[in-house]
C-alpha cells in the first residue's frame, strides 16, 4: 500500500467557510430542505412575522387610545390617518424587516425598535405630534404577549390545526374503508382476540379527534397593563382614565381572553395548556407512525411504491417506511421544544425574568418539526394498500385465539343449566396453551363437548376472522 493510501481520510482544511456565502446557508433542517413543508408557518411564527404583529399591536394601540378620547388632547384620527397606519402593517416587507434590524442595532432592544419604526412614519401621516403615544404606557412584554397571543393563535387556526384535521380525516377514511377487515390483534405481541383494521384505526382517529377538539378551544389570553401589570405609569400620567376597562375592551379586539391579574409578563400558562395537548397529539400520532411502520413490517400493508424513488441505495427491492420514519423523528423533536416551552414558560423570577423571551423564539420551530411530521405520515399513508390476503392468512394460522370465545359459551351453557361445562378455562388452556391448534382440532373439541345444538352451531360456524364482535360498526363512532 502507498503512504497516501494510508493516510487517515479527513475534509480537507483550508475548505471555503459556507457561513460566508451570499446566499444564507440554512443550519437548521426546517430553513433547508423541508422548508416547503413549513413556509405556511412563517407567516405567523417567524421573527418577521413576530415583529409584523407586534408593529400591528403597537398601531391597533395607538388606534383604539385615539378612538377611545382615553387621554386629554389627543384627536380622533381622520380614516386616512387609520388606514396609513394600518398601512404599515400590511405594507410590512422583507424591506421593513431588514430596517427594523438596523434600528435594533442600535437600541440592542427588539420592541423599543419597532416603536422608533412606526414614530419614523408618523409625520408622513400628520401624527408626528401624537409621537409619545405609540408604546403609551406600556412595557415590551404588553407588546410581545399580545403579539405571541395573536400569532400562535393564527398559527394554530390557519395553519396546524386544518392540516392535522386533515390528517385525521384521512386516518378515518381508511378506518371506513378497512371497517370490515378482520385483523388478528396482538396485545403483548401475542396473538389475541380479533378486530377488523378499520376498528383499530378508527380508535387512533378518535384519539386524536378529541385532542384536536381541545386544542381548538384552547383560550388565549392577553395582558396590558404595564411595567408590573399594576397600571402604575397609566394613572399617574392620566388619572382619569379606567385603564382596566381600555385594556379589557383592547385584548378582547384582538380576539383574545383578557387577562386581568399578571406580574410584567402574561403568566404563559394557557401556552403551556396549548403546548401540553400538541404534544399529546404528536404522541398519539407518533404511536400510530411505529404501528403502521410494524404493520407494513409484517405485511398488512403493501407500499405503493414512487415511481422513479429510490427505496434502498443498495438493496434494489425495498420500499422503506421513511415517511413514517421521518414522521416519528419529528414528532419527537417537536414534542422535545414543546415540553421544553410548557415547563420553562410558566415560571419567570419575580415579576419577571427574560427567560420567555428566548424560549418563545422556538415556537416556531415546535410546530414546524409537528407539521412536518403531518404531511409525511399524510403522505405516507396515500400510498398504502391493505394486503387483505396477508391478514386473512395470518387469522388462519391462529385458530387457538377461538378459545376465548369457546369457554365463554361454555360458561354461558352451564349457567343454563347444560351438564358436563365445568372448569371451561382450564380444559382450554390444556388444548391451546403454547401449541398451534388448527381449525380441524378445534371443531373437534368443540364438536365434543356436550354443548346444546343452538350453542355448538354457533361455535363451529365462527372463524377467527369472524370473532370480531360488533368491531365494524363500531367504527360509526367517528360520526357521532
Ligand atoms: O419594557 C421593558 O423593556 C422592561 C424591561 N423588561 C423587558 N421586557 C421585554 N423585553 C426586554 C426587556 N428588557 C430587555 N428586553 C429585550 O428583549 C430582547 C431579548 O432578546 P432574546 O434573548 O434574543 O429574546 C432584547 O432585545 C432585549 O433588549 C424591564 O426592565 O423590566
């Protein structure tokens, strides 16, 4: 061998820094390669959105003081003035993002340049005398609360919550589809007492339905009420307003439960709530990933395979789960920031740390690995075939699950009275337990038992593919 050829393989040094490229090199995966995923996100979660709504929180501010005669000497604005301010929101651009960083450069703190930002537009408006007013009586958090409030609000109901119904609807659909498709049921990784595929993923769809449900009617509260939530600073420069009732109606404007008792920070607990029944959601979706992953493992279902799609780079006849695989990754993930956000968000020192702040940066991300995580399996699951032959087999392999249901009819029997039923479990267990009992054995012994004709028809018409129970219409329950 040459002495190259031993040389100790490493990347080369002196390599070109990728930090220093033109184009920002994305170090995170949900600002790379799923960015297409996740894009709906950015307009509520990012920090340009973040900094969007807290100019909209500002302006709706200034709006409803003006709009509400709260302090002496202001006027009510003209609907030009309303709608140029306003204007600054919808206007608000990759332009505005780029100038709100190059004040907070200077101010080295976030809200205090988003006030400069909208005070710089004001005397285009014929506000430049109302300057003081923007951020009137407020500390930052009033701004980041409401502004967080209304952007995981949007996040929430424009984006998340109508794709996981989806979702949802689609792992009913198959629910419907597969409601008669008896399915050999495994509790301990044993064989057990049937169901159909459909009854099975009919529970999964109910899980989380009413997991969505909560979400929805999660409340979002908001708070403005100053340095230390006492309102000091608005009475004493205008003691005649009733501050509470200005900042009661101007939560309640943006949507939003008014919070009326917090320290400088919203206390954060209904995020906590929000992020607790998220998780709770990408659990349950994560323990449907690894049950269908362990489904197509053992055959039920087949993968409609992508045409041109790569499955294994070396073993030319796979098709890999990777849609679930990625789904479970992200899941947890998301589950990892969300636990992280509930348990950090509801404590802050005194009246306040700024711990919030940094951790609340992430919400976005939270719900990005979820999203994430829902279009895979989504699109994981369009491309499953149940192999109904597969369960049909399996069922008949396993004949010694009937004697559940033959010891119970022998109980049954002896209640009514027929002789020769006694110890039922136990003559089962001689028959069944640890050895593979075909369907012409069991008929055998049920054929042999003394059962009354009504209860011995019964027993030897069922099949472990009919020992289902009412499996099939439960699934009704999706509907009611
Ligand atoms: O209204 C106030 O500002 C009152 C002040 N409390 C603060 N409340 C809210 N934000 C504050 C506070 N202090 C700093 N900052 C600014 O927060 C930003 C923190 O940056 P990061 O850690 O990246 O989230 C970063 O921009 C900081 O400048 C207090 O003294 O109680």
């Amino acid at each position: 061998m040459s002495d190259s050829a031993n040389a100790t393989a490493r990347i080369p040094s002196g390599r070109k820094s990728l930090a220093a490229s033109s184009e920002r090199i994305a170090l995170g995966p949900l600002d790379g390669r799923y960015f297409g995923a996740v894009a709906p996100l950015v307009d509520y979660l990012s920090e340009a959105a973040l900094n969007r709504d807290r100019v909209g929180v500002e302006v709706e501010w200034f709006i409803h003081l003006t709009n509400n005669n709260v302090l002496p000497g202001t006027e009510l604005l003209t609907a030009e003035q309303q709608a140029g301010l306003r204007g600054i929101v919808t206007e608000f651009d990759a332009e505005s993002v780029k100038e709100l960083a190059d004040i907070e450069k200077v101010t080295v703190h976030d809200v205090k340049a988003v006030e400069y930002f909208i005070g710089n537009r004001l005397a285009a408006l014929g506000l430049e005398r109302l300057k003081p007013l923007v951020h009137f009586g407020c500390t930052s958090e009033d701004i980041n609360n409401l502004s967080y409030a209304v952007g995981v609000k949007g996040a929430v109901e424009d984006v998340w919550l109508p794709a996981a119904r989806t979702l949802v609807a689609k792992i009913a659909a198959m629910a419907e589809e597969n409601r008669a498709v008896p399915m050999l049921s495994r509790t301990h990784g044993q064989p057990a007492t049937p169901t159909t595929l459909g009854k099975e993923l009919a529970v999964t769809a109910f899980r989380l339905t009413r997991q969505l449900d909560r979400i929805a009617k999660t409340e979002i509260l908001g708070k403005i009420n100053g340095a230390t939530g006492t309102y000091a600073a608005h009475y004493a420069s205008v003691p005649t307003a009733d501050w509470e009732a200005v900042a009661k109606s101007f939560v309640e404007s943006l949507g939003l439960t008014w919070n009326p008792l917090t320290t400088q920070i919203e206390s954060h607990d209904w995020q906590a709530e929000l992020y607790a029944d998220m998780a709770r959601f990408n659990r349950i979706l994560h323990n449907l990933c690894t049950d269908v992953w362990s489904y197509i493992s053992i055959g039920y279902f087949a993968q409609v395979p992508v045409p041109g799609a790569t499955g294994s780079s070396t073993m030319p006849h796979k098709v890999n789960p990777i849609r679930f695989e990625n789904a479970e990754a992200n899941l947890e993930i998301s589950n990892a920031l969300l636990d992280t956000l509930g348990a950090t968000l509801v404590t802050s020192r005194w009246q306040r740390d700024l711990t919030d702040s940094s951790s609340q940066r992430n919400i976005g991300v939270a719900f990005g690995h979820s999203i994430l995580a829902i279009n895979n399996v989504l699109g994981g699951l369009g491309r499953l075939d149940t192999a109904e032959a597969v369960l049909a087999d399996d069922l008949d392999h396993n004949w010694e699950v009937l004697a559940e249901a033959i010891q119970m009819v022998m109980r049954a029997e002896a209640i009514a009275g027929v002789e020769g039923m006694d110890d039922p479990y136990e003559r089962l267990k001689d028959l069944t337990r640890g050895h593979r009992v075909d369907a012409d054995r069991m008929q055998e012994f049920v054929s042999g038992l003394g059962l009354s004709a009504e209860a011995q028809a019964r027993l030897l018409d069922l099949t472990p593919g009919k020992y289902i129970g009412i499996a099939e219409s439960l699934v009704d329950h999706l509907n009611k």
